[in-house]
C-alpha cells in the first residue's frame, strides 16, 4: 500500500526467500514435509527482517513469500489453485472480496491464539475462523497540496465535490473490476448514494472526466502528481483513489524529510478496508500455516506493520507509531457496507460499473 511498497519489499527481501508467481505444484511442493512455511500473498507484503528472524528462531519454520500481483489477482488464482495450493496461508483478501474467497472454499477453519485480542468490529461474522483479520486501513481519495495552493483551488473533501466542474479530468482511479482499491472506491460509492443513486453517481463521475486504469501501482505512481513517482513523471492528474495512510508514506519515504505531507485526504470519500488471513484448504504444510497465523496477529507482528505496510492493527493492544498516526489517521466516518450486501451485490455492481464507465 505504501508509496515505496516496490522498494520496502526489496529491503524484506534479504530477510526473506521472495518467490516468482511460479506454477502451483512448485509453491506448494516447497512446504511438503519440511520446516518451511509458504505464505501467498498480494505485492504490497513487507515486514521487517528482525521480526520474520525472531517468528523463524522461536517456531523453527522458514517463511517463504509468494507475491501474485493486486489482490484482486491474488484471490482469484488462489481459488483456481486452491486442489493444489501454492502455499500454506494467504494473506490480503479483504472485505470487499472476502465471500468470494469462502464460497470458492480456499480456507480451511483455524482460530489462531490471541484471536479474542482482535477488535470486535474486525471479526467476520460468518467465518467459522475461516480467516483472521490482521489489517485495516481506509481507500480514500488523495489529493497533491502543491498543485491545489498553485491553482488556488479548494481541494475537494467528499464524493458530492468530485463532480463539481471545477474539479473537471482531476482524478484518476482504479478498475474496479480488478483491483482492490478500485472496487473499495465503487463500494464507498454504494454506500454513500444506494443501491440505485451509486450509477447516477458513476455517469457524472465519468462526464467529469475521472480516468480509470488497471491498478493502484499505476494510479498513484505514474498518474498521480503529488506522489514521488509522479512528480518524477510530471503527472498531471492531483486527485487519485489511493489510501489514508499514503500521505505518512510520503513522509517516511522523502529523503530529506518534510515537516508535512505533501499530500492529504478528502475525508468524506473513505471506504474502510480489513484485510484478512487464512489456512488455506489443502495446505501442504498446516501446522506451519498455523503457527504463521499466531504470528500474524501476534503483538510484535501488529506493532511492525504500519511503517512496513502502511495500515493499521488489528489487535487492542498494539502501539502505532507516531509517524504513522501524526500524518495518517484513520477516517473518522468511513462508509462501510455490510459483508453480506457485498456478497450479494458485488458481481453485479462490477459488471454494471464496467458497462457505465468503461465503454
């Protein structure tokens, strides 16, 4: 999720085995009667090297990581793998795709320990300890703070200001139908204007010239011009659905270091996010896959996450570092829909935002 999530992963990488989207009798072979410990992931995965060391000392096990694109991706492959695994645990789907994953049957039920630490309103419903949640953070809208103050423009604060004239071929967003922020932006729409309002919503949104592509890699790093990545490309478009810790990441990142982000949220547009963990069915390694999801949610684990993914934790007990919360706070009303409205709703959306805004 992080502005430099590409190069974090990178650092990661010395600390761990980094693995190719490889076939799936490979990923899964690697686990077969060994000490290792393979986790399916989507790209945006870092963690300290220390803190994978101290779970590898204290367990026994190797963690290998599979990185298999956006989330979007990773899920479907997943569940298209899911006889013959790639790994033993997956990381990153999250609530915008969560019923997809358990009607597909990708998880088998493991309640890992310290899973009465998660906050209450973190815990799916109807999981049978199916999935664990490790994350959360909020998909809003960002905006470039130089480029409004340039054009003494008033950045916008909510989705009604997005279809203003004055913010006429300012934004860019994901597909929808294929990455992770982009249907969270879709389902904050949802949730803010109905069932029905959400496609009048879309076909303004489009006449007001919102640019769509593939996923959040492009949107924030090349399209974007108050991202890093985009100043270097002299990115033209100041408003991008990305998220709200990416301001502290551009922050963290900036070499030398600003006393302010340089880019800040448009608060009444956030869709908040969980992303969860689970065993996956037909894990060739389930007693490391068990001992990788305590881990997940264990306190250290919690409290190395937001300067290495840039989210929040789950756990009521974590600490989340000033930088993080000083440039980042969560959303204070985020819109949120109910998991099952999701399940029964989003295939359908999908295929209508598709129709509205992409032809």
């Amino acid at each position: 999720m992080s502005i430099t999530k590409k190069a974090t992963i990178l650092v990661v990488g010395l600390g761990l085995v980094t693995l190719s989207a490889c076939g799936s009798s490979e990923g899964g072979g690697e686990s077969g009667g060994s000490r290792t410990v393979t986790l399916v992931s989507h790209d945006s995965w870092a963690a300290s090297k220390s803190v994978i060391a101290a779970f590898e000392k204290s367990s026994g096990y190797k963690v290998r990581v599979l990185e298999d694109g956006d989330a979007g991706q990773a899920v479907n492959k997943a569940i298209l793998t899911k006889d013959n695994p790639q790994g033993d645990v997956f990381f990153g789907v999250d609530n915008t795709l969560l019923s997809r994953a358990l009607d597909n049957g990708l998880f088998q039920p493991y309640e890992p320990k310290d899973a009465d630490r998660v906050k209450p309103e973190y815990r799916a419903g109807r999981d049978e300890h199916r999935v664990t949640p490790v994350d959360t953070g909020d998909i809003c809208v960002n905006y470039d703070k130089e480029w409004f103050s340039e054009h003494e423009l008033t950045p916008p604060s909510s989705f009604d200001d997005l279809v203003k004239p004055q913010y006429k071929n300012l934004l860019v967003t994901e597909n929808a139908a294929t990455s992770s922020p982009g249907l969270g932006f879709l389902l904050g729409t949802a949730a803010e204007y109905g069932k029905e309002g959400w496609q009048d919503y879309w076909k303004k949104l489009k006449a007001n010239g919102v640019k769509v592509v593939d996923g959040w890699e492009q949107a924030y790093n090349e399209e974007f011009s108050g991202s890093a990545g985009g100043r270097k490309a002299k990115a033209d478009r100041p408003l991008v659905v990305s998220y709200a810790s990416s301001p502290p990441a551009e922050v963290i990142y900036a070499d030398p270091r600003p006393d302010t982000a340089p880019t800040g949220i448009a608060p009444d547009t956030c869709f908040r996010q969980v992303e969860y963990a689970g065993l996956l069915s037909n894990a060739k390694n389930p007693e490391g896959g068990k001992a990788l999801l305590d881990f997940l949610i264990g306190k250290r684990f919690q409290e190395d996450m937001p300067l290495n993914m840039f989210v929040h934790p789950v756990r009521d007990d974590a600490k989340v570092p000033r930088e993080f919360t000083e440039y980042g706070p969560q959303a204070e009303d985020p819109r949120t829909l109910d998991p099952d409205e999701i399940a029964d709703h989003r295939d359908e959306w999908v295929k209508t935002w598709t129709s509205l805004v992409l032809k």
